[in-house]
C-alpha cells in the first residue's frame, strides 16, 4: 500500500462533488463550528490549532466502540495463542488439518478471525476524510493569506519546520519569519513509536514479529508526513497519537492480561 498517495488522493478527492465529498465537507464544516469558540481565544493558543485537537479528540471518542471492540477481539487471539501455536507444530507438514484443527479451535472459543482487523479498517474512511476536511480548510486559508499561529508556530497552514518560512517559501535553517521549529514530527514519531509498542502483544508469534518491523517504520513516516504536510495536520496526527497512548494505558489498568484470561480460560 502506497499510503503518501492515498494521502494526496484523499486531500485531492475533498474538493469534489459526490457522497465522499459531502462527507468531507460535513468534517469540515464541524471543525469550523469548533472554530468559532475557540477563535475568540487569543493566539497563540486558540484558533485553528486548539479546534484540531478538539476536533480530533471527538472524531477518536466516535471512533472508541470499534476500538474497544477490537482489542477485546485481539486479547482473545491472544489467549489462545499457545494452542495456536501447538497446532502449527503438530500438523507443520499437513496444512488441510492445521487449517481444520484452528477453525475448530476459534469455534471451540467463539472467536472470529477477522474481529480484530475489520474495526480497523472501518476506520480508514474517517481517518482519509479527515485528512480530506483539514486539506480543504487549509487551501482555502492559504488562498485567503491567513495566517494562524499556535504555541511556537507562526502560521499552522505550513510546516512545522525552522526550512519553511511561515509563507511556505524555502529558507536557510533559522531565516528570516522562519515557521516552526520541527517539533510537532518528532513529536510524531516519538507518540507513533510508543503507541504502536503498547498496543502490540508480547508474544513471540510470526505475525508479532512482523509487527514489530513495522513498529520500527512507522515513526520514519510519521516523521516523514509531519514534515511534508502542513502544522495542521500534524497537530491532528500527534493529537490522535497521544490519544491513543492515553487510552491503551487506561485500559491496560482496568482490564486483566491476556495471559491471565488465558489461564482462566483452560
């Protein structure tokens, strides 16, 4: 999956007409209703800025039934992983039986499979949508020559970078009216980083291992898309990040391990 072009595709998909447009339309027209509350906090601390991160933390606690609904799908997976694992090994050489012998094991324990990938994958049509919504606000604010600070950043509709002048121009490290000072992409791979650790299961499965590689990637993007896009989606990103960071260690507290259940469970 190419996903820096399905970026650009979904911020391009924003500006036409048709269902997915009006979707993105109606996203931006509630961060703009956001915005006229937090508009009249002075900057640097309203505006814009502080209506992405509200506007974020609503779309993630829309999103939270289907994430609840996935972890508990994924601890289940992750109790039987032991059996799963002794099964692979007794029918290693016989793939009819080992298929027939886990369905019967999922069966035997009323886990379905896919419970834990098709919540998340529901969440990508918000997730581009949103991208859509803040691309469409942005143009829009470029073309107006607005200019919205937040905390360090001079203008949220350029990068966050000391490379960028709050204009969009290139300038030298640190020039004249430069942006930002690349907080907000280390930010996002650092929160990318930690999330994606907490949440993967401490198992030494196949599938485990493969996501730990992709743990090691996916804060170089994070990083990576920061960098590239303006300061007002990268407040959304950090924002959804440290969201989910906040959530997975509140419901690690309050829920037992999934060896635990595992135990209870034979």
């Amino acid at each position: 999956m190419n996903f820096p072009i399905l970026l650009m595709n979904a911020a391009k998909a924003s500006g036409k007409p048709g269902l997915w447009g009006t979707f993105v339309n109606f996203l931006s027209s509630i961060l703009e209703e956001i915005n006229l509350i937090t508009g009249k906090i002075p900057e640097p601390f309203g505006g814009y800025g502080l209506a992405i991160i509200l506007f974020s933390i609503l779309m993630r606690l829309i999103l939270l039934p289907l994430d609840l609904k996935s972890r508990k799908s994924n601890e289940k997976m992750q109790s039987i992983q032991p059996e799963v694992e002794a099964i692979n090994k007794k029918y290693k050489n016989d793939p009819d039986k080992r298929n027939k012998k886990t369905m019967e094991l999922y069966q035997k324990y009323e886990i379905n499979p896919m419970g834990g990938c098709l919540p998340m994958l529901l969440q990508f049509p918000l997730f581009f949508a949103m991208v859509g919504a803040l691309n469409s606000i942005s143009n829009r604010e470029v073309a107006r020559g607005s200019i919205d600070a937040f905390l360090w950043i001079k203008n949220i509709w350029q990068p966050d970078s000391p490379l960028k002048a709050l204009t969009g121009q290139n300038i030298g490290m640190f020039g004249k009216g430069f942006n930002g000072l690349f907080l907000l992409p280390i930010l996002a791979g650092v929160t990318s980083y930690y999330q994606m650790k907490i949440t993967q299961p401490d198992t030494g499965s196949n599938a485990n291992q493969q996501m730990k590689g992709f743990t090691a990637i996916m804060p170089i993007m994070s990083v990576w898309f920061c960098m590239m896009y303006t300061a007002s989606f990268a407040i959304y990103w950090v924002t959804t990040n440290v969201f989910q960071i906040v959530q997975q260690l509140i419901l690690k507290k309050r829920t037992p391990s999934a060896g635990k259940e595992g135990d209870r469970k034979k």
